[in-house]
C-alpha cells in the first residue's frame, strides 16, 4: 500500500481511523492536526502496535502552517508514498446568513488546501513512479447541497481527472465519499448525538468505511463511495429533479 502516509484532520474521526487502519498494515504515519493533545492521543493508539509516528501540529488555514506540511509532503529525504486529505468541517445550509468570511475559510480549507498539497507531493510522487492520494470527499458532493457539496464535488472532480491523467505514471488518485458516518463531525456543527436528523438506516461506521476506501485506493479506483446504499442514491440523485434531490439531500446536517 505504502510505506509511509501523511493524513490530515489525523485527530479524530476518519482521519485518526485511516491512521489506525494504515498504522496496522505496517505504514509509517505523519498526523496532522490542530489539536496536539489530540493528535498525540492518536499517535500513542497506533504507536501502542509499534507503528512509526511523526506528529505535525498544523492549523492549514495558516499560510505558514500549511506550507510547513506543504514543505514535508516535498522533502526528497524522507518521502511521503500516500496523502490523506482528510481535514475538513461543515456549515449550515443556510448559506445566505452565514459569516461569508466562515464561508471563505470552509472554501479554502475544502479546496486550496488539498489543492496546494497535492501540488507539493506529487513531482516527488511522479518522479518515483508510485504514490497514493486520497482525497476525502462525501456523497455531498453528488448533489446540491450548499457550499459543502460545492467544495466536495470540486474534490471529487479533480480527482477524476487526476486519476485518469497520472495513473499511468504509478500515481493514483481516489475521492472517497462516504454518506452519513458515525465520528465527532456533526457535534462539531453543535449537534449531539440524535440529533442530526438523519435516519437511522443510512448512518455507517468509520472503520467499515475506511476499510472500503482503502480497497478501492488499492484498485487506483478514482471514486470510492464506501455502501451499497449509497452508490444507489447517488445513482439515483442523477436522474431526478435536482429540487427533488435538494429536499432529499437536506433532511440531514
């Protein structure tokens, strides 16, 4: 798979699973975070199976901070064979109330930071002719469901066409969208648990998730939508009113 990854919102949710899960076939881990109490909570899980870990505490909306990691992705002396674009947030929906500088902030950590780092890793990645990007996206993406489904859906486009234009140069890239998953990401928007409005049925559970995701990244597929209820509600999203699918789609936070 890869000899050592670097993932990005490593301190929780999908992001401390991928560590948990890629920490146990043997890959060597970067975590980032802002949180270092966090991240060294997840760096001493996965140390516990004798994992190498390196913790780099980052907020990437900081100019600085970002290139810092931007600058290790790049470092030809200790190469980074996967990256994890994991970190991420959500809004409300109701976009015409919120802070349009919140906005700004949810656009640039969903788009220019994944952005910037790909770009920071790749010519290493191309110039060895093997590496792993996984772009963290959602079934948001699919759908018209305010500026969270906008900035996924740029992330699973470009991973698309970046799959199709570097893969045949041993770079493989994969936009993983899950549905609903069980993590802290919802109290995040103020939500405690059972209270998100979304129906029992369609939550799933990171490590299934993760493990799924990790298959199709194997198989260098370009889009990995972890659940089979999932990829037929995407399917379906595609041939009905976007009106309707909007209604759908904004059941849940």
């Amino acid at each position: 798979m890869a000899r050592t990854a670097l993932i990005t919102g490593a301190s929780s949710g999908l992001g401390a699973e991928f560590a948990r899960q890629l920490a146990a076939r043997g890959v060597g881990l970067v975590l980032v975070a802002r949180d270092r109490s966090a991240l060294e909570a997840v760096a001493a899980e996965v140390r516990g199976g004798r994992a190498v870990v390196e913790v780099l505490v980052a907020d990437l909306l900081d100019p600085d901070q970002r290139d810092a990691v931007a600058a290790r992705l790049a470092d030809p002396q200790h190469p980074i064979d996967m990256l994890v674009n994991n970190a991420g947030y959500g809004l409300d929906l109701a976009f015409e109330t919120n802070d349009v500088d919140d906005e700004a902030r949810h656009l640039a950590l969903h788009v220019e930071v994944p952005m910037r780092l790909m770009h920071a890793v790749l010519p290493r990645m191309l110039e060895r002719g093997s590496g792993r990007i996984v772009n963290v996206a959602s079934v948001a993406g699919f759908v018209p469901r305010g500026t969270y489904g906008a900035v996924k859906g740029w992330l699973i486009q470009f991973s698309r066409w970046a799959n199709a234009r570097y893969r045949r140069r041993g770079v493989t890239v994969t936009a993983v969208c899950p549905g609903f998953v069980h993590t802290n990401f919802h109290e995040r928007l103020g939500l405690p648990p059972g209270e998100e409005g979304v129906p029992n049925g369609m939550w799933l559970e990171a490590p299934a998730v993760v493990s799924e995701a990790l298959r199709d990244v194997a198989r260098g597929r370009s889009v990995s939508i972890p659940s089979a209820r999932y990829r037929a509600l995407v399917g379906l999203s595609r041939v009905l009113p976007d009106a309707l699918v909007m209604r759908a789609a904004e059941r849940g936070r």
